[in-house]
C-alpha cells in the first residue's frame, strides 16, 4: 500500500475542519430540552433526514466488509444492500404511526401500542447489543482502518476516533450528528465514487471485469441445496434482518423522528432509499475491480478485507487519495456517531426517566451527555476483548442480527397490522424470542464440543439463514397464538397505533403528505431493486 502524502494530508485536515466547524455552530445553540438535545427539536428537512440515515447504516467495516464480499466470493450477501425496499418502508408503513404517537424511542412505541413490560425488555435488550455489537465492531473496525490510511498503531486510531467522535456528539445531541453525518455522506459518496471508475477503467471496464473473474461470479442466487447461502431462506431471512434494521431499530428510526412532519420524514426516508441503493456500486464493485486486477496480475493483496484500502491507494492520484480516506473516517465517525446518541436517548428516556418521572428537562439533557460519555467509555474499554474477534466479522455480525431480530420485527409488524395482538403475546415473543436466539447463538459457539452426529451437534450445525426463517415463523406464531388466550385491546388503546384503528381524519391527513413525486420516485427505487436482483443471476448473464 501506498501511503499518504502532503497533499493528502492537506485534504483530511481540511475535511476535519469542516466538521468541527459545524459541529461547534451546533454546540453554541442551546439543547433547551430533550426535544432539541435527543431529536433536534424535530424541524429537520428530507435532504439531512435522507443523508443521515445512509451515513448511519454506512460504517468503516460497512465499507471493507462489503468490499471484502466482492472479492471474496460472497456475493449472495449482496442482498442486504438492496434493502431501499425496507427504508421505503420505513416512511411509507411505519412512520405515520411512530410520528402519530408522539414517541422519541422504540421501546417508547411498544408501550404505547401493549404496555410498559414490552419497553423494559426491548431497552434492555437494545442498550446490550448496541454495546456489544456496533459499539465495539465499530470502534475495532475503525481503528483498524485509522491505523492502516494513517500509519500509526491500532491503539492509538481507536482511541482517538473514539474520543473525537463522543466529545461532539455528547456536547451537540442529535443536531451535531445528523448534521455533521449530512457532509460526511457527500464526502463518502463522491470519492467511492471516483474509486469505483478508476478501478473500473484499470481493469478494462465492465465486460473486461466480467471475462477475468467469470460471469458466474456474478451470481447472488444459489440453490436452496447450497450450505452456505440457499436462495429461499437468504431472501426470508435477510428480509426480516431488514425490517428490524431499518423499521424497527432506535439508530435508523430516530433520524426519521427528527423530520418536521410526515411529508419531510417520509421524503428523507425515499432519498435514505436511493442513497441506499449506492453502495452495491460504491463498495461491492470496487471488491471485484480489486479481484479481477489481482487475476490480471496489477495489484496484489493477501486477504479480500485489504481489497478496498489497497486499490484506493494504489489507483487514487494525489489529494483524491486524501479525499477517500477521509471518506473512510467520515463513514466510521458517523455510524459511531449515531449508536453513541441512539444509546443515550434509550438509557435517558426509557429507563432513567421511568425511574424518575419528576426530573426537569434540563437534568434530563445533562443525563443524556453523562450517558453518551458512559457508552464511550464502554466502548473503549471493550477495544481489548474486540481484538480478539475473528476476520469474518462482518458476516458474523449477519449471523447475529438473525438471532435478534425476529421476535422484535414479528411484534412490530403483527403490532401494526394485526388489532387482535395484546400486550401478553407481545412480551411472549420478545422474551421468548430472545431467549431461543440466544440459545442458538450459544450452541452455536460451543459446537466444537458437541459430538458430531449428535443431536446437540445438530441443532448447533443448522445454517444460521435456514434458523433465521422458521425462527421468524415461529416468533409470530408465539404472538398470535398467546394472544388468542387473553382479551382484545380495547378499541381507545389502539386509536391511530394499527391499520384498523387509523381514524377518518388521520387518513385524510396521510393523503395530503405525499404527491405524485414520492409515488413516482418511490416506484423507480423499486424497479432498480428488482433489476439489479436480476442482473446479478446467472438468468442475465
């Protein structure tokens, strides 16, 4: 790898001062309440609200693990980056009634549609996994990639990201976040975009590519008989992952809580689609450029991990070059940015403000910045067991979102969409849910102890994307059927929370927050979902 000269230098300072600078116009306006501290007082427009959810999904090991993917055979995890669908559905299904209720979290949702239990166990949940998930992967990955573009040891790229990210996003609440994620989206998008048409160009362009590393490279869908990938249940499984992820998680959701109304929340949802959208050319393709110039005999490198970080700096000129690694720290800084604040607005509004219902606004801000600082500091202290983690963690974190996600989406959707779910089928399946995936997650990692051939063997080997599917099943199955064996909500609990409770008036007011633009910009995010599905299957090629 190349590393970075003057002018690359020049350009990351640059970029850095931009960042500051907003972050600090953020800082010197007042966080009156926790209105203004944990959802920028909710008078943000569709292009921020759009751009925040991408650089929110968007981090470093987002970027390597999924250029990584392309050059190393993977390409049936493509699937998780055609989710636009899912975001879509985020502003047209789920956000009427999330805006309509009034809510700032998740958990804060669930009570209102069953009752508190449902928000004490999915807080809970949540605070944990973000720590132990996208906290830590986050910083691991991050300063990994800090330490390779910059030269310094990993220690040192860690903590420093870490410490930089958590003092703006602890003093400026969610309007430092969403604003400062809007300039590092741009900065992302234009250099993986300049990235991906220069390797494109090297490797002799895009039929060129297909020749070198084989047309059936390109293949996403693989027969259900494949033990790694079967088609039917990496579409079930993954779609389930995406309606958690991208309908039902506090990181996603509460950039589109931030909007001024329905009609902006929705919009920044359909832009945050075609966003979306960009990373199968951004990132993905450039993991296969890096493949087929390996094959050409142009670059080389030792694991499909390095792929990304070691075409940029061989193929970006001078100044560029700075402009992708600044990319790279944008996508890290914001992902980490937006779990440190998400974390915060739980812990303050859904467990300290329960605990404490009489405590002002402004104790609740102060509480909210002690708890940003507590999660940053969780974070760091977790950077030496993250050390230990095995390469394949981006797949790995896949594998563990199909543990958790299906009993919170099969609450949310059946939620929604179902009057007759009560609050006791609800916190069956999250409890019961959380605790069969918890199991699976276990044996799974005990199963090298386990006979082989038997029966513990056996239900530890299950493809973790065949578990997924009926494990979803068997989720809304639970809430349903506990549900038949206790009362209906009454028809007051439910008012504007489901399809079958929306009143006249609330429909009449859901009609006059869209045009025919949204529909038409909606539908064209659709058919460019359907054509790349076809496109990247052995049909077309």
């Amino acid at each position: 790898m190349k590393g970075l000269d003057t002018l690359d230098w020049v350009v990351i300072a640059l970029y850095f001062l931009v960042l500051l600078g907003v972050a600090w116009w953020v800082i010197m306006q007042k966080q009156k309440n926790t209105e203004d501290y944990f959802l920028a007082g909710r008078n943000i427009g569709w292009f921020v609200v759009g751009a925040s959810i991408f650089a929110s999904n968007i981090g470093s090991e987002h970027v390597v693990g999924l250029a990584g993917n392309g050059a190393g055979d993977k390409m049936p995890l493509l699937i998780y980056e055609l989710h636009a669908w899912l975001v879509l559905m985020l502003g047209w299904v789920f956000l009427p009634f999330y805006a309509r209720s009034g809510v700032f979290t998740m958990p804060e949702f669930l009570e209102r549609r069953f009752d508190a239990r449902s928000r004490w166990v999915l807080s809970i949940v949540s605070l944990i996994a973000y720590i132990l998930t996208k906290v830590s992967v986050t910083i691991y990955a991050g300063g990994v990639v800090v330490s390779a573009l910059l030269g310094i040891p990993f220690w040192i790229g860690a903590v420093a990201t870490v410490v930089l990210t958590g003092l703006y996003t602890v003093l400026g609440g969610m309007r430092a976040v969403v604003y400062t994620e809007t300039i590092q989206a741009i900065v992302l998008v234009i250099g993986a975009g300049i990235l991906t048409y220069l390797g494109l160009d090297a490797v002799g362009g895009w039929g060129e590519l297909k020749e070198t590393v084989g047309a059936d490279y390109f293949n996403m869908w693989r027969p259900n008989s494949d033990p790694d990938y079967p088609w039917l249940p990496l579409f079930i499984t993954s779609t389930v992952v995406g309606i958690w992820y991208w309908c039902t998680d506090q990181v996603i959701v509460q950039r589109v809580l931030t909007a001024k109304n329905i009609k902006e929340g929705r919009r920044g949802s359909i832009f945050g689609a075609l966003l979306k959208l960009m990373p199968v050319f951004l990132f993905l393709i450039p993991g296969v450029v890096a493949l087929g110039l390996k094959m050409q005999g142009k670059l080389d490198w030792d694991s499909p991990d390095e792929a990304f970080p070691v075409l940029m700096s061989n193929l970006m000129p001078s100044g560029l070059r700075g402009l992708v690694a600044a990319g790279l720290l944008a996508a890290l800084m914001s992902s980490l940015a937006s779990v440190f604040n998400s974390c915060s607005t739980l812990f303050t509004l859904d467990i300290y403000k329960k605990l404490k219902p009489e405590k002002p606004e402004e104790e609740l801000v102060k509480t909210g910045r002690i708890a940003t600082f507590f999660v940053v500091g969780l974070g760091l202290l977790w950077i030496p067991i993250i050390t230990t983690l095995s390469d394949g963690l981006y797949e790995y974190l896949q594998n563990v979102q199909a543990y958790i996600s299906p009993p919170i989406a099969a609450v949310f959707l059946l939620g929604i969409f179902y009057k007759r779910i009560n609050a006791n089928g609800a916190i069956a399946t999250l409890v019961g849910g959380f605790l069969i995936g918890f199991t699976k997650l276990t044996l799974e990692i005990l199963k090298s102890s386990f006979a082989e051939g038997s029966f513990m063997f056996q239900l530890a080997d299950i493809n973790w994307l065949v578990f997924g599917a009926y494990f979803f099943a068997m989720c809304i199955a639970i809430a349903i059927i506990v549900s038949m064996f206790y009362p209906a909500p009454s028809q007051t609990q439910l008012a504007g929370l489901t399809f079958g409770s929306v009143s006249a008036e609330q429909k009449e007011e859901g009609k006059g927050s869209y045009n025919i633009w949204d529909i038409v910009t909606s539908v064209v995010v659709l058919l460019i979902v359907v054509y790349i599905m076809i496109s990247f299957s052995t049909l077309s090629l």
